[in-house]
C-alpha cells in the first residue's frame, strides 16, 4: 500500500510539473508572456498540435478523447485489476491519434496554403481593376476558399470596424501562423498605403510561389506517407495482441503484483520511446515565422522598472497635481 501511495504522488507531482512547463510562469503585465499572440503558447500547440486558430474538428476531438480517456481507465482498472491501467488508458487514448494523425496537421498546413494562393491571386485580379486594398480585401469574403474562410472573415470584419491596416493583417497572420504565409502578409503590410499596380504584380507572382511550395510539400508528404503507414502497420498488430491478451485473466495475471506492474511500465515506456522517436524522424518542423514581434525589443526593461508609458503619465499627473493644489 505504502508503494502505491508513492506512486500516486510521483504521478501527480509528474503531472503537476508537466503542467506547469508548458504553462509557464506569468511574466508581469510588462513581461513577454502577456504581449504573446493567442494560440502561440506552448499549451496551446501541445493539446491542438500546431499553432494558431485551433479547427473545430480538432476542439471537438480532444474533448470525445478527454471523455473516454477518464471512462476507458476506470474501466480497464476494474476489469484488469491492474493499476497501472489508468495510466495506460488515457495514453493510448490520446497517443494512438497522435500516431496515425501524424500527417494531418501538414497536410492541414498545405491546404491552407493552397487557400492563401488562391486569394493572393484573387486580390491581384482585384486590384488591377483599381479598387482599394481594403475594399478588396472585404469583396474577398465572399468567395473565400473553404479552408480560410474564418480567417478572412474575420480580417474583414476587423477593417470594418475601423481597425489600422497594419493591425489588421497582423493579427490575420497569427491566426495563420506559418511563414510562407508572412511572405503575402508582408507584401501587404509595406503596401498597405498604395495598392497600385506594382501590389497586384507582386501579390501575383507570391501565388504563383506558394502555389510552387505546396506542390514540393505534397511530394514530400507523399514520401513520408509511406513510411507511416509501415509504422502505423506495425503498432495496429502489436495492440491487437494486447488487446486479445489482456482478455485472458491467466494472461494478465502475472502484472497485478508489484513486480508485474513495474514490469509492464517498463516495456510500456520503451514502447513509447520507440514510436516517439520514430514519430519525431518523420515529422516536419515549421520555419521560424517572419512578421513574429521581437520581444527584444519589447522586453528589455527588467521586470522591476516602470513602463515608459507609466513614466509619462507621472511626469503629468505631478503638474497637475501642484496646479490643483
């Protein structure tokens, strides 16, 4: 008993600690944690698998997973006797997905991508007409591609009411979050004041360099596809046995002991190790975006110093405070 007591608490803590990691500490309201784009924090990417606006399909997903995670271990515990299980459960719930998903999140990426090429060309066409770049941008709403539709809408929606150009588009690329698309989005951003013709060429010829990155992306993806589905081949067969043992009480007998449990948390860590490395030669690393803040250049003041802002006000408020007396 005291065993299992110390290995709840070595869990727990373990939780605890993970958590806070990918949490963080909170920086002050001067700290760069606080001037972070929403959907950049590593809790975010961690629990949706990439940055930026998370897909409802996705939302959706982890909280059918959350919910069988929790039932599938309370009911594997008592079916098996085994403790360990409630560990195991929830990790093959979520680490399952994880695995055979393993290309949906590029293969997301390379069809907004293929979205963004499309409406740059479209804004090209627009604004060889004459018609401004706010007002394109808003006419853009209508025939936006499927897998940029929100974003759009809401970049439109924000020069509606009045937003700054430049505040605008920057808050559409952290919704995008990827660097190619910062490529469009800067264009834009030096343009933002003139959209003449010299804007349409240029947003012309971006297209045309997207649209030639995602057909490298698709080749790749297809590459690695294959050897994913090897992967993906192998761990179905493994699980299957497991699964049809761990139906034989004779079977899964030996792991209700302590040793036993010691035992099946070992292969199952090796387990994981494996796949988690083989999981990580396979996945693709996103490029650094470029229109991200230097928070250099925010952060530079040590926590314990007032804001510039603070500073000035108070250099204002003494006057007006010695008038008033």
């Amino acid at each position: 008993m005291l065993l299992y007591v110390i290995c709840g608490l070595a869990v727990a803590g373990g939780l605890v600690a993970l958590v806070a990691g990918l949490v963080g500490s909170p920086a002050g309201p001067d700290g760069p944690s606080s001037r972070r784009a929403p959907g950049t924090g590593r809790l975010h990417v961690f629990w949706y698998g990439a940055p930026g606006a998370a897909a409802p399909s996705t939302a959706r997903r982890r909280r059918v997973q959350s919910v069988v995670a929790v039932l599938g271990a309370v009911g594997a515990w008592l079916f098996t006797g085994i403790l360990l299980t409630v560990l195991l459960v929830p990790l093959a719930v979520f680490g399952l997905p994880w695995l055979y998903d393993a290309t949906r999140s590029d293969t997301r990426r390379i069809e907004r991508l293929e979205a963004l090429a499309e409406w740059t060309q479209r804004l090209a066409d627009v604004l060889l007409l004459g018609v401004g770049l706010n007002q394109a941008v808003i006419t853009s709403r209508r025939t936006a591609p499927p897998a940029l539709e929100a974003e759009i809408a809401d970049l439109a929606a924000r020069l509606q009411s009045r937003w700054r150009p430049e505040d605008a588009l920057r808050a559409f690329g952290d919704e995008i979050a990827d660097a190619t698309a910062d490529k469009v989005l800067a264009a834009l951003l030096l343009r933002s004041g003139d959209s003449g013709p010299g804007l349409a060429r240029a947003l012309s010829d971006l297209a045309g360099s997207v649209r030639e990155e995602v057909r490298q992306r698709r080749t790749i993806e297809a590459d690695r596809a294959k050897h994913r589905t090897t992967v993906r081949w192998l761990v179905g067969i493994i699980l299957c046995v497991v699964l049809v043992g761990a139906l034989n009480s004779r079977y899964t007998a030996p792991y209700a002991s302590v040793t036993g449990q010691i035992v099946l948390a070992v292969v199952a860590a090796a387990f994981v190790g494996v796949i988690a490395w083989m999981r990580a030669l396979a996945a693709h690393d996103p490029l650094p975006r470029l229109l991200e803040d230097d928070r250099r250049s925010k952060a530079g003041r040590m926590p314990g110093d007032a804001p510039a802002d603070a500073e000035a006000s108070a250099d204002t408020a003494v006057p007006a405070a010695k008038e008033a007396r």
